[in-house]
C-alpha cells in the first residue's frame, strides 16, 4: 500500500433517525482508521435534514455507538438542520444560473405519465442508476412565468435541477471524479462522471430546504474533507455531485466506494429492514472486537480488507 502524501479529513455522516447497525459501524471504522492511519481527522456529520424523522435520543445513541467502537471525532458533530442557511445559498447561486425550476408534479402524476409512456412505446421508460423512472416532464412543457406564479400561490413542489442546462453551463472539460481503488489510501484513477443518467434531479422541496445531493456537495466542502469514503451504493449518485461542485466552484475531494455488508439475503443492511443494531448487539453481550471480525476486520491489523 503506497504511503499517503497528506493527511485525511474524513467524515461519518449518518441520519439520527435510527439505531447504527453493523453497516454503519464498518463505514464508521474505515472513516476513522483511514484518518488516524494519515495523521488527519475524523469528522462527525448529523444529516438531519428530515426533522420529522430525526431526533435528540437517536443522536445520543450514535455518540454512544461510536464511542463503544473506540472512535472519538475531532470536533462537534455538524448537524445540517443547523445549517439550511448554506444550502439557501447554493440554490441561490444555481438559480441564478437559470439551473433549476420549481416542478409540481406528484408522484401519482409521474407513475401515471411513466405507465402511459411505456405502454405508448411499448418498452420501459428510461431509469436511474438506483431503478427509479427518470423525470417524464420536460421544463419547456411549463412557462418559467407560470412555473413562478404557482409557486407563489403556494401550490406544493420540488426544485429540480435542469440537467441539460446544468452541463452546458458545467462547460466543454470533462466530467470525472478521483476514487481511489482497493483501499482508502489506494491510487486514485479518473472515473467519467454520466449525470444525465440522473435526469433532473430534486435539489430541494418547499418543506425540506435540501436534498441529499446538496447538502452532501456542500457540507463536504464547508467541513474541508478531502476524501470521502461511503458505500459502493453511492458511487453513481457521485456523478451529480461532481456535476455540482463544478457549478458552485466547490473542489472535488477523492472518493472511495467501500463494500457494502449484506445481510443473509443479500441485501443492504438498513434501518428500514430492521437491521440488527449496534445496542442490540451489545446488550447481548458483543464486544468491539466481535464487531470488527463480524465486518472481516483483523482487530491486531487496522488496516480494513476492502
């Protein structure tokens, strides 16, 4: 494994809506151990921008969870419900640019348009990388003027990027991300960027200032990470965001996509799955040790096996 040139800021962003199950604590350990390994930091990030979902106690047991594990952040956690004031003003910026758009079409208005699409085609409508249709309503199809004056009545709708606009405004250079293969610290290789296979993605809804793809761009440049490692389940999604730090002259830091643990079905740990938690597991008796030779991590040898 080559020697790192700099120090890693890292970070661990879970939502506080949920206990951390086994998934959690791997990202968690490979964040932290990368920065330790580097001389960096390890940062710690609340991504609770669904306030109706995330609360006090689910944060506290976070805190609590990785402490068991032995990782202690270098500062106070950043919680995004504290901070919409920063992704206002990347919205700001964007529509300044004459890159998004106020859209009212619900989700039965899009699954009806989708059915109908494919029945008229007779093949499936296209989709994203994650099996989602693909936004079925051009911007051109409503006024701008009108788009605005239904948002002022105060009709309910998302903000959409226009992604046609969006890469032609991102300029003729191309699009591509560093990921650093096998391991943190590993070599990185440029990875073209396809964000049009997202089609217009929501940026923000009228009740939630913020999506995911927006606040990720933005926290990770607020906080100076300069390596991100997340699951291999957000490595095409990385395109929007390369997409995006471009559009607000955000630095790209390096990406690596670690493995995913699976449960016995193999599908992604989750807490809508009811994953196993970390609470559950130490009420039972687990210890750290236990956890990290359950995730395939050799508790003599930090270093994890990606």
């Amino acid at each position: 494994m080559p020697e790192p040139s700099l120090p890693f800021i890292c970070r661990f962003a879970p939502s506080p809506n949920g206990r951390l199950h086994l998934g959690h604590a791997f990202s968690a350990l490979v964040n932290a151990e990368a920065a330790a390994r580097t001389g960096g930091a390890f940062l710690l990030r609340m991504e609770d921008i669904d306030t109706t979902r995330c609360r006090p106690e689910f944060e506290q047991g976070i805190l609590d969870d990785l402490a068991w594990l032995g990782i202690v952040p270098a500062a106070a956690p950043r919680r995004q419900s504290e901070h919409f004031a920063d992704y206002a003003a990347a919205l700001d910026r964007l529509e300044g640019m004459g890159l998004i758009y106020p859209a009212f079409d619900s989700r039965s208005d899009i699954a009806r348009a989708v059915i109908e699409s494919e029945a008229k085609l007779g093949r499936p409508a296209p989709r994203d990388p994650d099996g989602a249709p693909l936004f079925p309503f051009p911007r051109s199809a409503l006024a701008d003027g009108a788009r605005a004056k239904r948002k002022a009545e105060g009709e309910p709708y998302v903000l959409r990027l226009d992604m046609a606009a969006a890469l032609e405004a991102a300029g003729a250079g191309p699009l591509f991300w560093p990921e650093a293969e096998g391991m943190p610290e590993g070599p990185a290789v440029a990875i073209p960027a396809d964000p049009a296979q997202w089609g217009d993605v929501v940026l923000a809804r009228r009740d939630v200032p913020t999506s995911y793809h927006l606040s990720v761009v933005v926290d990770d440049a607020l906080q100076g990470i300069t390596r991100v490692i997340r699951g291999m389940d957000l490595y095409h999604a990385t395109s929007v965001h390369v997409l995006l730090q471009r559009l607000l002259g955000l630095a790209t830091p390096v990406y690596h996509h670690h493995r995913l643990i699976l449960d016995a079905s193999g599908h992604k740990l989750s807490k809508s799955n009811s994953a196993t938690s970390l609470l559950a597991l130490r009420n039972c008796g687990a210890t750290p040790g236990d956890v990290r030779a359950r995730l395939g991590l050799d508790a003599g040898q930090p270093t994890p096996r990606m």
